[in-house]
C-alpha cells in the first residue's frame, strides 16, 4: 500500500512536471498576450527534433556525453529565438485586437503549415536521442526502478518556476511585464514599449515551448506528429491552473499529474481522458481556473 | 414561406447532382459522399458560429454518431435509414444534456470546454476494447429499406441516400434561421442583454442552438461511418477532426446553408490532390490555405462567390 502510494506519488510527479514544462510557456504568452498558441505544439516539436538531431551529429563523431545536455538547451534557445520572432513579427503583430477565436485560428493555421515545414525537413523516419537519459542511469526505490532522467524533469520544473517567479518579482523587466498584464494601455501611456515587451514574452515562451520538447526528446522517438498531443494537454495545464497563472499552471500539473498516474496504476482506462475530465470539470465549476487571480472588472 | 432563392437554388442543385451521380467516376463519387459528411458538421458549426460562438470539439457528437452507427450496425441493424437517424439523433440528446452546461459559456471558454469533452470521447473510445481500441471498427455494408446494392450500386445508392439528408438538413436550417427563434442569433451576437430585456432567453437561444448543431454533427458523422465503412476514434474524435471542421467552416463562411457543402467539397478536392503528392504537402497547403483565408478573405468562400455574381449582375 505504501509503495503503490509512493509510486503513484513519484510518477504523478514526474507526469506532473513534465506537463508543467511542457505548458508553462504557453501559460506566459496566454497570461500576457492572451492569446491561445496553437503554435506552442511546433515549438515543442522543432526544439525536440533540433535536439534529436544534432545529439545524433554530435554521439556519431564520439564526441563527450555530457555535450547531449548543452544541445538541449542550445537546441531550445535556437528554435526559441527564431520562432518566437517570426510568428509574433510575421503573424500575430497583425492580430492584436482581433477576435480571439480568430488568432486562436490563425495560430492552428500556422501550426498545420510548420508541421509541413518539419516534415520537409526531418522527414518522417524517428530520431532517437537516447545518450542523455543512458548516460544517468536508474536508481531503485522501494523496488522500483526509476531513471534519473526523468527524475531531473522534476528538478528543471522546479528550476523553471523558481526563475520565472524571480524573474516576474524581482527584476524590473518583470515588473514591466507585470504592468502590461495589468492594463496595456496605462503602460503604454506611461512610456512602456509594449512591442518590446510582447516580443520578449512571446520569445520566453517560445523557447520554453522548444526546451519541454528538447528536453523530452531523450525520452521518446521523436516522430511527426508528436506536437499535435502537447497542444491539446498544455490547453488543459492552462485552464485548469487559471488562465495565465504560472502558480495555478505549477499546482494544476502537478495534481493532474498524481490524478493520472492513480488512474494509470488503479483504473487504466481512464488513463487518457482524466486530463480533459479534471479539464471539463474546472471550466464548469471554476471557469475562471483553480488558481486564477482575481479578476479586475475592465469598464 | 416567402419566395426564398435559397431554397430553390440549393432544390436545383441536388437534382442535377442526383442526375449527375449515374455518370461520374466512382472516386468523384467518393468525394461527393465526404463532403457531404463534412459539409453537414459544418452546417452545425455555421449555425453556432452565426451567435459568435465557435466549438473546438464537434469532433464530440461526430465521432459518437460515427460509433453508434457501428455499434448498432454490429448488433444487427441494416437500414441505413434506421442507422443513420438513431444515431444522429442519439447525437442531438448528448448535446441536449451538454447543453445545460456549456450554454453558459462564451468566447474561448466555450472552445475549450466543447474540446474537452470531445477528448473524453476520445479517450473512452481509445481504451476500450469493445469499441476496438484505436483499430476502431469496421461496418457492413447498409441497406435501404430492404434493398441491399452490391458494388457500384452500393456507392450510388449511398450517395442519393446521402442528397437526401443532406437536402432535408440545408432545408431544415434555413426555415430554421428564417424563424423567430434562427433571427435572434445575430441579435445574441451584437447585444445579449438588449436580447434578454426583449424577453428571450440568451441562454435558452444558445442552448437550442447547440442542440442543432450536435444534431447536424451527428449527421455528418453517420454519413462518414457508412461511406468509409469504418470508424477510428483518430480520425472520428480527436481535437484534429474538430480542428478541420473548424477549417471547412471558416474556409466556406457562413453566408449561406449551402456554403459549408461548397467548402466541404474545396475542402476534400484539396485534400484528394494534396495526399497524391505526399502528406507534408498536405499540412502545409491546408494551413497556408486556412492562414490566406483568415488574413484576406475573412467571411470565405461563400463571400467570393457573392461578390462575383454582384458584379455580374451590375454589368447587366
């Protein structure tokens, strides 16, 4: 009984963090832009095949393993940093103000043409990036085996949170950042350069997007297609922690995630749609999210 | 009823293609049959889409009337008559229930509470194993009234069958929005509260709407089971069957009741050619397409097609 808890706990965890990682950054660009991406399935799944495929590059020539954990985050930053560019200048500049339903759209366009794109340029057969997770090795708790990879997920989730919540409260661009949620157009009034300021949260999300799938990539065949699921699981991140609330999205993943790995360990088949259940559930008895700030009433 | 061009126009149109069917290529057929499984999704989506409200998960009542038509056709049941209206309306009495939570919402809270319904749907169908798992399964082929068409026969049949339903859902949704009850759905849109000091009900308006609409899915996901003669919960449920309803909806615009069926068959044209040439093609065309749409022709297809006859018209 006490194992069965402990691995439900320790697996819940690990799923939990995992979907932290993997929705935080939309959690940022939805908190501040509100905007809904679509896109954040692409980043996901450029940043793991960049990974993929340069830790392939880079395990052929022998080079040393630990390298493998610097091209995740080399990996993440790249595709970060070009993505985040081109669709917040090349698309969704034009769509500030619009109706959200039609940026939530425009960024699904955007989404089926980037799978495209990757199928053009990684083609469809799988990428394996295995060295990272083979190089840590497993450990045994209780009688069970654990590896220390997926262990590590818990503590880059937690190193995530700690430096957004430093970042948000500590720093002045997080207090700019802070002003603009707050109301956009005082801040702008007040000599904020909101452009600036979007940029630089749509980039931030963007490369987190790009690191979840980066740093997943040791973990999984990287496949095409394998972005299209992400979208899907961050949408329920987001709405069960409250729209754009980074505390909410940490508590909110972390619950599902020990949810989940119950149902996994005592009720399998309710494995893949206790997610949208807890999902459907808080949007009918708590639309504004468990965790959301409260509103301020905008007249 | 007044004169209605609508209506005739669209009477018109299906006799030809009734007439048409006899002649054309079996794969053109197959086409046909698609859209007009798609179109009628879409058609539900235009309805709900005229109050401002978009579902990210009709996939939901698509996908369940695509399974209970296989369920029940593994039970026994032939007649596609029987097959395709049980389940459709089993469909329109899921959304009744839904229905009573989901009228409350608005903007992306009803997307994203209409999806993760459809995702449980997809999640339940996927671990089942009376349902098939993600094989999904299979249904024989259907009977009409007692008349069971083998082959080619089979596919023709399928499609007049087909015309009708379609017939009597476009006919159905225009007297529909030409009612009292169909006109207030801009009037939802524009201002809820002026709606409700007039002394209707918003929500009791967006409900019936919804019912409609899960209604019309239904329909289309009945067609699609019997003219693919198999379900899958991939292609039938997940978020990306409602994502591509979505895309046919906003790709037609929601001029007219026949324009989710002018999308649909733009849709499955693309689709046809697109897939010959490889599926990376596919996507990158499909969301080219769909970001072209949205940038420059925000009311569709539909809106084209008007503006082209206008202009006809005023040369005359």
């Amino acid at each position: 009984m006490v194992q069965l808890l402990f691995t439900i706990l320790t697996d819940g965890l690990i799923y939990g963090s995992y979907l932290f990682i993997v929705a935080v950054g939309m959690t940022v660009i939805f908190g501040v832009q509100r905007v809904l991406n679509v896109t954040h399935g692409s980043f996901y799944a450029f940043g793991a095949y960049l990974a993929a495929y340069l830790g392939g590059i880079w395990y052929d020539h022998e080079l040393p393993d630990f390298g493998g954990f610097v091209i995740i985050f080399l990996a993440a930053i790249v595709v970060g940093v070009f993505f985040g560019i081109l669709i917040e200048r090349g698309l969704l500049k034009h769509l500030y103000g619009k109706d959200e339903h039609i940026v939530v759209l425009a960024t699904f366009a955007a989404f089926l043409a980037l799978e495209g794109v990757g199928l053009f340029i990684w083609g469809t057969d799988p990428y394996f990036f295995y060295q990272p997770q083979a190089m840590l090795g497993f450990v045994e708790i209780l009688g069970m085996t654990y590896d220390y990879y997926n262990l590590s997920l818990i503590v880059l989730a937690l190193i995530i949170s700690l430096a957004i919540w430093y970042f948000l409260s500590r720093t002045i661009w997080g207090r700019l950042l802070r002003a603009v949620i707050f109301d956009r157009e005082i801040s702008q009034a007040m000599g904020v350069n909101v452009t600036a300021v979007f940029l630089g949260t749509f980039i931030l999300g963007t490369t987190l997007g790009a690191l979840s799938g980066a740093a997943i990539a040791p973990t999984i065949s990287v496949l095409p297609g394998i972005g299209v699921e992400v979208i899907v699981l961050a949408f329920a991140v987001v709405v069960i922690g409250g729209m754009g609330s980074i505390p909410g999205a940490l508590i909110g993943s972390i619950l599902v995630g020990v949810v989940r790995a119950a149902a996994v360990h005592e009720f399998p088949q309710a494995e893949m749609f206790v997610i949208y259940a807890i999902m459907a559930i808080v949007l009918v008895f708590r639309p504004e999210g468990l965790f959301a700030p409260p509103a301020v009433r905008k007249i | 009823m007044s004169f209605d061009r609508t209506i005739i126009g669209v009477t018109i149109a299906v006799v030809l293609m009734a007439c048409a069917t006899f002649f054309i290529p079996d794969w053109v057929r197959q086409i046909g049959l698609l859209s007009m499984a798609i179109g009628s999704v879409a058609l539900g989506l235009l309805v709900l889409w005229r109050t401002g409200l978009i579902s990210f998960g009709h996939a939901l009542f698509y996908g369940f009337s695509a399974y209970g038509v296989a369920l029940l056709n593994h039970l026994g049941v032939r007649d596609a008559f029987v097959l395709v209206i049980v389940s459709a309306a089993a469909s329109g009495l899921l959304a009744w229930g839904l229905g009573f939570l989901v009228r409350r919402y608005r903007a992306i809270f009803f997307a994203l509470l209409t999806m993760a319904f459809s995702m449980i749907l997809y999640g339940v169908l996927a671990k089942t194993e009376r349902f098939g798992s993600t094989d999904g399964l299979n249904i024989h082929p259907p009977t009409f009234l007692g008349y069971a068409p083998v082959d080619q026969a089979a596919q023709i049949t399928l499609f007049l069958f087909g015309l009708l339903v379609v017939y009597g859902l476009m006919l159905g949704v225009q007297i529909y929005l030409r009612s009292v009850l169909g006109q207030m759905t801009t009037a939802v849109r524009e201002n809820e509260i002026r709606v409700e000091y007039l002394g209707y009900s918003v929500e009791h308006v967006i409900h019936i709407k919804y019912v409609i609409s899960g209604l019309l899915a239904g329909f289309g996901g009945a067609i699609m089971a019997l003219a693919v003669g198999q379900v899958d919960p991939e292609s039938m449920a997940y978020w990306t069957a409602s994502g591509e309803f979505v895309f046919v909806a906003i790709l037609a615009g929601t001029g007219n009741v026949a324009a989710p069926f002018i999308g649909a068959v733009a849709f499955e044209i693309i689709r046809h050619f697109a897939w010959e040439h490889g599926a990376n093609l596919w996507q990158l065309i499909m969301g080219g397409t769909l970001l072209a749409i949205i940038m420059f022709v925000p009311d569709g297809i539909w809106s084209v097609l008007q503006r082209l006859v206008r202009k006809k018209d005023g040369v005359k």
